[in-house]
C-alpha cells in the first residue's frame, strides 16, 4: 500500500482507491481537488494490483495507517470499498461503486478463479466505456491489462465475510456498472442508503461527476442525514 497525503485541512479523509487507479490519474486528481477545495485533508491510499493475502496486504496495511492519522471520514472506490468494509473504524464511510461481489459470474469465471497461482495471467475482460466516458488512455494504458487468480481469490473470501452494513454508511453506484456487480450492492446496501449516476464505473470518469461531486460532499459533510427520500439520484437538484 501507498499512501500519498493532499491538501491541510480541519477534517481528514482516508480514501482508498481501486485496482488499478493511481494517484496520479487525472480522474482520481480531480476528485482529490475537489476534496482539497472541500476543506478536507485527504490521505490517498492505493492498493496493490496483485496482492494474495487480502487481510495482510490490503486491510492491516490501511488499518495501520487509519490508525496512525485518525480519519474524520472514510472515502472508498471499488477494490478499495472492499477493504474499507473489512476496517475496524468509527468513521463514518462512503462508498463508491463498492467491489461486494462479482460481476457475470459463471462457471468459466470460477474455474479461472481456481487456477494455482498468483502470476497475473488472466486478461482483464473491461468494456470500452466500462469506466466511464471520461476515462484518459493514460488510465487504460497504466492499469494492469491481467489480473491474478489469487488476488480474485482472496477478493472473493472478503466479499463472502462482508461485515454488516452500518448505519452511518452511503453508498453511490451506477446500474450500468459492469465491472463489479451491482446485485451485491443492492443486497448489501438498503436503498435509502444508496446514490445513483449515471454513467460508468468509476463517477469520478464519467460526464455526470460535477453532479455527483455535490452530492458526494454533502454526504461527506452531514452523513446519511443529507439524503432524502427512499433511493437518491445524482441526477436530482440539491
């Protein structure tokens, strides 16, 4: 895990970023900016592209470092909302577009799954536009094109102990995700909990992020309070 710190102020934000995502990614910078210009502190986590040990690699790595700076606030994207959920953490959490379960999975994507080893040898079967319209070639071109059987092993372990949703939790997604499965989310996450965009995996890479960064931030500042109403749409005026 890296951890790159943004911004100084009052209140922090550990957000822990997906597979693949970068620090340095225009998309993920532009999120990250428009927190800084929120007032927030934000400690960016990345992950590792092909870690085994999902609790070695990934969650004691991020619970050290939510430890040792005491986050007002979680902040999570995909891989990086898996290991969010798995923190032992007062902070309320927001979550976007969560990895809680997999996306089209049949008999092929298990047998795969199975394969003994940890080399990154399975190609990476994204969509074009599966991110999000906004997504650079840069972000493609630097994202892993293989991923490991033992990293989609030890995910699919933490996505079956998925700890219980808390209250003081928010969700946003959009149903045109198809990269992780949004059934999960659905099953996990109740619908006055839930934010939807349009667009695609990542809201921070899709056309409708100005809208959702409003509501993104309203949730950072009040909670779960900042919703109204059964299911949320980014598309809706605040």
């Amino acid at each position: 895990m890296e951890f790159t710190e943004f911004g100084d102020g009052d209140e922090r934000v550990l957000f822990v970023l997906g597979w693949g995502n970068r620090t340095h990614h225009e998309n993920v910078r532009w999120l990250v900016d428009e927190l800084v210009d929120a007032g927030y502190t934000v400690d960016v986590g990345q992950i590792p592209d092909h870690g085994s040990g999902f609790d070695a690699e990934y969650v004691r790595p991020t619970q050290a470092r939510h430890d040792a700076t005491e986050p007002d606030r979680t902040l999570s994207h995909s891989t990086g909302g898996l290991v969010a959920a798995h923190l032992d953490s007062s902070a309320p959490r927001v979550y976007l577009s969560p990895w809680w379960g997999m996306a089209g999975e049949g008999l092929l994507e298990r047998l795969v799954r199975s394969l003994p080893t940890d080399r990154p040898v399975v190609p990476v079967p994204f969509e074009e536009g599966a991110l999000g319209d906004l997504a650079t070639e840069r972000q493609r071109a630097e994202g892993p094109d293989r991923i490991a059987p033992a990293f989609l092993r030890t995910v699919a372990d933490a996505q079956a102990r998925l700890p219980p949703f808390r209250d003081d939790s928010v969700v946003f997604c959009s149903l045109a995700d198809s990269v992780v499965g949004v059934g999960a989310i659905g099953e996990h996450a109740p619908a006055e909990r839930t934010v939807l965009f349009d667009g695609g995996h990542e809201c921070f890479s899709s056309s409708s992020r100005d809208r959702t960064v409003d509501w993104l931030l309203a949730v950072l500042d009040e909670g779960p309070e900042a919703l109204t109403g059964p299911v949320r749409s980014a598309e809706s005026p605040r």
